[in-house]
C-alpha cells in the first residue's frame, strides 16, 4: 500500500476534526497554489486577511484624517493599552506591565542594564549558549560595558556553542534545565535570562522552577518569549516573572520588523530605571522642559516615539488569538508537532535523518528541528517548489508550525517532498 496516501488521508482526516481550522482563511495566502506548504510561521507569521483594510482604514480615516490629532486619541496610549491586550491572551499579564516598544534586541539590552542596576552588589549574567545570537550578543556587550561576568550554562545533550543546540549523537534532545541553572547560579548573579522556547531545537523551558531557583538565589529572571508567545500558555504573573521580552512578527504576525513588547512585574516597575531615557518614557514628556523624571507605570521603559504603524499587524492578530483562545491553540500546536514527529518516524528516520527536538510534549514548543547533512542544498530545492520551512545551520530544516494557520496537510507535505528529496539525491541539483 502506498503510504503517502494512507498519511494524505490522515492530514485530510485531522484537518477536517480541527476545531480552529476556520481560522487558516483568515491570513492571506493560505490558499495561494505556488505555496504548497509554509512552515515558517516561527519565524515570520503569515498577515492576517483583515489587515489590508485596517491598513487602508488608518491611511485614510486615522492618519489621513485625524493627522496630528491621533496621537492624542490613541497612538500614545496605544503601546501600553496594546499591550495589555497581548498580556491578557498570551502573557497571563495583569493590566500596566506589559509595554510595545522598539526591538526585542533593544529591550533585551534595556531590561538586562535595569536588571544589572538593581542588583548593584552582584556581578554575573547567566545565560546559555544554546540562546539565540541576539541574546548572547547584548548580554557580551553588557558584560564589557559594566564589567559583569558571564557564566555560560552548556545545554543537556547538546554540542553547545557552534551548533547551536545541535543534539548530541544517541542522546535525547533537551535544553536548560532546572539543574543546568542550579549548576552556574550562586551568590553574585544578578540577572539569569534564558529562552522560554529554544530557538533550534524548540525545548520549551520549565519557567515556573526556574525563575523560583533563580529567586532562591536573589536573582531576578529575564525571559525571552521570541519562541513561545502566541503559541504556547504563559503565565508570568502566577510563575512571578520579573522581566520578559518576546518578537511580535512571529506567531503574533505583526509583519517584517514589527516592534518587541517587554513585561516587567508590577511591584517592581516604579523602583526600576532603564538606561535609554528618553522623552516617550518622562513623566511629563509635553513640558518639553526640565530633566527627566521617569513616568510612573510601565511607560518609563519607553524610550522614543512608538513605531504607530507597525503596531497594526500584531493588533489584528491578537484579535484573532482573542478569539480563538490560547489553550485551544496550545493544542493544535502539540498535535501538529506530534504529527510531524510521527511522520519523521515513518518516513525519515531509516533515512539518516536525525530529530533534534524533545520527543516529550510537554517540554517542546510549536517547532521542530530535523538533521542531515544534505539539508542545506535540499532547502533550496524545497523553496523553488513553494515548499518553505527554513534551515538553520549547520545542517537543520526547522518546521515551524503556526497554529492558526497551518494545516496538518502543509505538515504532510513537507515530510514528503524531503523524503522524496533525501532518496531521489532531489537536493542536489
Ligand atoms: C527572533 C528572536 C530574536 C530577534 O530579535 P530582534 O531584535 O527582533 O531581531 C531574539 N531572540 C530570540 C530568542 C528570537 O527567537
């Protein structure tokens, strides 16, 4: 029996039993035939089909026709009353900690300096090398700006550094643990700031033991929620989080670029300060006179003027989310990384290829992350058919599976047209 057609058969079979399936008409492309299957939604979700006309609608009726006014009947409140609305159906945020403001690099670098500054007695930075390069980058250039020491966590069964998170030969993939942190954490560490979702391998971290060890030790914790927000339940109030930051052009399809939001626990907000102090984040920043005094609330980790328009995207699709609810979405998304994980079983694994992502459901995000070293020239095949996951070195297709926009038959799709690819040398030409 040919058995792409029996799996066709159960990709039809799971995407008719979905109950979010409606949603998939809701971004633009999801019926476009020159892409047969979009696995990248990690790392750039799809728009959302009504955006075309809030961006119409904002041309005209919000720039266009309230001009200068806009910015004192939405735009400025619109960072913090935004993100109160990502707190509430993807943070598991309380009102007033949750701003929209520059990159997630940006943030990391503000919260990391802020986290620094409010431990002055104490002089290490925890972090993984498994992290993705942005995080480690700011916190090496932190370290030499105010002379804080880096200790570096080694994932569980990884190769580390080079690799990124590459799983080690006959070992089962995993990420940072509770005792990879206990490992390095002591006395002087000030800050640990680790991915809730790793990047390659999609180990999703245990947050709530984490940030309670690090505690333990009177650190403060920065998570990073690129990987997870929108897919994954989050709950940084009840795990008491003290500062995050996380992508919104990911699975909270904000478009190319769209601006990071920063959480920073409500008790703390009005005892901090961030290091870019800037007029969007003064207390008074009309006055246009004086010396800085922060505001009160989260609006002092603003900085400049908010980036209005590419706050549009994101907000019709936390609308969406809104709609759909986080746990019902949570579950499609284990169910599409299971699928994929069983049709590597059947399909790849007697093909050399290896998978380097948590087998456990509980502690994977919504990607995954398979190895061969013919991966690299096999993408580029894939990608002139329309077949689009994405490849992250040295020699991983990452399968991205947006929730509310992909189908178990783009998942099905995908395993296919790889394994016809490894056997058919397809890759190489
Ligand atoms: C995507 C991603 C980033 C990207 O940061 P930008 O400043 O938006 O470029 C940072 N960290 C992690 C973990 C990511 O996955």
């Amino acid at each position: 029996m040919d058995t792409s057609a029996v799996s066709s058969a159960r990709a039809d079979e799971l995407d008719a039993r979905d109950p979010l399936r409606s949603f998939r008409d809701r971004f633009v492309g999801a019926d476009d035939p020159s892409v047969a299957a979009y696995l990248d939604g990690n790392s750039l979700g799809r728009p959302t089909a009504s955006l075309a006309g809030a961006y119409q609608r904002f041309v005209t009726e919000e720039w266009g026709g309230r001009l200068i006014r806009g910015w004192d009947e939405s735009w400025f409140e619109l960072p913090l009353t935004l993100g109160d609305r990502i707190g509430a159906a993807t943070l598991g945020a309380a009102p007033g900690q949750t701003a929209i403001a520059d990159s997630t690099t940006v943030s990391l670098y503000k919260l990391l300096r802020t986290a620094l500054a409010a431990r002055p007695d104490r002089h290490e930075i925890v972090i993984d090398r498994a992290n993705f390069p942005t995080d480690r980058f700011v916190v090496q250039g932190v370290a030499a700006e105010t002379g804080a020491r880096i200790r570096w966590i080694e994932p569980t069964g990884t190769t580390g550094d080079a690799d990124a998170g590459t799983a080690l030969a006959g070992t089962e993939p995993t990420g940072v643990t509770v005792d990879d942190v206990r490992a390095v954490i002591g006395p002087d560490t000030a800050v640990v700031l680790l991915s809730q979702v790793g990047f390659r391998s999609g180990w999703l971290a245990d947050v709530p033991a984490i940030t309670a060890l690090a505690h333990e030790h009177g650190a403060l914790v920065l998570w990073d929620l690129c990987h997870s927000v929108g897919s994954v339940p989050i709950e940084l109030d009840a795990w008491g989080v003290d500062l995050a930051t996380g992508c919104t052009y990911k699975y909270l399809n904000g478009g190319p670029g769209s601006p990071s939001f920063l959480y920073v626990r409500q008790e703390l907000i009005d005892g901090l300060r961030q290091p870019i102090q800037g007029w969007m984040g003064d207390g008074d920043p009309f006055a246009m006179a004086g010396d800085y005094v922060p505001a009160t609330g989260i609006r002092r980790f603003l900085s400049g003027t908010p980036a209005i328009t590419a706050m549009l995207g994101l907000r019709e699709m936390v609308g969406l989310i809104e709609e759909a609810g986080i746990d019902a979405i949570r579950a499609k998304s284990v169910q599409l990384t299971s699928y994929a994980i069983a049709l590597y079983d059947e399909r790849l694994a007697s093909l050399g290829v290896t998978l380097s992502s948590p087998r456990e459901e509980a502690r994977r995000g919504s990607h995954i992350t398979i190895d061969h070293p013919s991966f690299k020239a096999i993408t580029a095949a894939l990608w002139s058919r329309g077949v689009i996951p994405d490849f992250r070195p040295p020699t991983g297709i990452r399968l991205g599976m947006s929730p509310l926009s992909t189908s178990f038959a783009e998942v099905e799709t995908t395993i296919e047209v790889i394994r016809a690819a490894l056997v058919g040398g397809g890759g190489r030409q």
